[in-house]
C-alpha cells in the first residue's frame, strides 16, 4: 500500500473524527467488546473506508471505532484482518499504517492464541514478550518507503519493556495473575498437528496463532511502541486430546471478558504519555 491510500484512508476518518487518536488497540477474535466500551464512538464500517479489506471472520465486526476510553483517545480495530483470508501481508497491516497516519504514537494488539506452555490453562492472559514469525512471509518485504520506516528495522525490542512492566504493574494492582511468554504466528486456517506444537515449544514457543505478528512488525518499522496481549483460549493440538474449533475460542473470550476488559482499561487509564 502506497503513501497516497494511507492518506485516501486517513482523511476519509479525519473528515468525520474531530480529535486524532493517541493509542491505537487491534482487538482480536471474542475480544471486540472493548470496543464497546468507547465514549462518543464514531464508528467506520470497513467496506466503506478507502482502500480497506473487510474481516470475514466470525467473532469480528469489521469496524473502525474513535473515541475516548478511560478518559484517553483511542482507535479500534474491532476485528482484524488475516493472512489466511487471501490478504496480502501489505493489506493486512494497512490499518497500522493509517492509525499511523493519524497520530497514533501507541498499539495494543490482542489476539485469541492456543497455549502451547503445558502450565498454561484457557481462560489465562499472556504478555507477549517476543514473538517468532513462522508465516514465511514478511510484510516488509518489496521496495521500502523510506517515509514509513527504514529498510531494516530492529525488532530485537520491538514489544516496549517499559510497557510490559506498567502491564504487570496493572495486573498486581486488579489482582490478575498474567502470564509472560513468546506468540508464534502461523498462518493458518487449519489448526496445528501434534507434531508441529511440539516443534513450536522445542523452538521456544509459548503461545500460537494465525495474526499479530504482521501488526507488530509493521508496528515496529512504524515508531509505534508495543504491548501485545494474548487470550489463551485454547490448548494446542496434542496436549488435552480434543478437536480444536473456533466455536471454543469464542467461548473462552467470553468466560474471560470481564478481566480482560478490567486489564486493557487499567492499562490505558495509567499508561504513561
């Protein structure tokens, strides 16, 4: 995507959004209700934003929402955009780029992700502390715009430490236990084998999924500073013997709704300027 859609975009939100947002949040799979809790929301169907895909996955809205949460402007992805979907890597991060654009300096992406750590239960919150790009593409790849970021970024702390201690901060204050841990991202549809989660842990994987990673990468060639969040929802393939569908990951984000909502507004209502 070239600097003339993420300005087509933009504007387009600009014209009917008054304040320009400070923290953006990518809500992932069952976790859009976050979004809900906006004050004055302006909401943007995505069909109807310049040069956006539209989410066809179920547990996703596929809208825009800007606002004020916990007295701080946000935009909201409510619902995202995958790989698997048939999107172009460059797609899938269009909307980083245009939060970008407009004046975001902070991402919180979230996501559904099975647990591949065996002392993991569904229902737990993870900090994404790193994450391992198994998708076997990159959305950095192809010329690179100099005015979005440089050629080869450094992603050696591209998850902010300091955000990742004012998170654990937060969980103490609500009395969460949180757990810490690296995000794989595949690109799916089908769910893992066996095979491949015991592949993923001996490669020092924690948790698995189909997003984020794109985000986060795109996120850090941006400027952004980012704390990814993951709902545990599921155990990966092979650990509790059982079919995995999406039906179950829905669920859990539900079980889970109320202190996760609890935790990403602690969040934002002390994270640092």
């Amino acid at each position: 995507m070239n600097q003339t859609a993420i300005t087509e975009a933009a504007s387009y939100i600009n014209k009917k959004s008054s304040s320009g947002p400070a923290i953006g949040l990518i809500l992932g799979s069952g976790l859009g209700v976050l979004a809900d809790e906006i004050d004055n929301p302006v909401t943007f169907s995505y069909k109807d934003i310049p040069h956006f895909p539209e989410s066809t996955v179920s547990g996703h809205k596929g809208q825009l929402v800007t606002g004020k949460l916990e007295g701080r402007q946000v935009i909201a992805m409510q619902g995202r955009f995958h790989y698997y979907e048939g999107y172009s890597m460059k797609q899938v991060t269009f909307p980083v780029r245009v939060m970008k654009k407009l004046g975001i300096d902070s991402i919180i992406v979230t996501n559904a992700a099975g647990g591949i750590n065996k002392v993991f239960n569904p229902g737990d919150l993870m900090l994404i502390t790193d994450h391992i790009n198994n998708m076997g593409d990159n959305p950095l790849l192809g010329p690179n715009d100099e005015t979005l970021g440089e050629r080869f970024p450094d992603m050696s702390h591209v998850y902010d430490k300091a955000y990742l201690r004012h998170a654990k901060d937060c969980a103490s204050t609500l009395g969460l236990t949180v757990q810490e841990g690296v995000y794989v991202g595949n690109t799916g549809p089908a769910y893992e084998t066996p095979a491949e989660i015991n592949m993923l842990r001996t490669l020092g994987g924690d948790a698995v999924g189909m997003s984020t990673v794109p985000e986060v990468i795109v996120s850090g060639h941006s400027g952004l500073r980012v704390l990814g969040i993951s709902c545990i929802s599921n155990m990966a393939a092979g650990i509790l013997d059982q079919p995995l569908t999406h039906n179950e990951v829905i669920e859990t984000t539900k079980q889970v709704r109320e202190d996760f909502l609890k935790f990403v507004k602690e969040i934002i209502r002390t994270l640092p300027n």
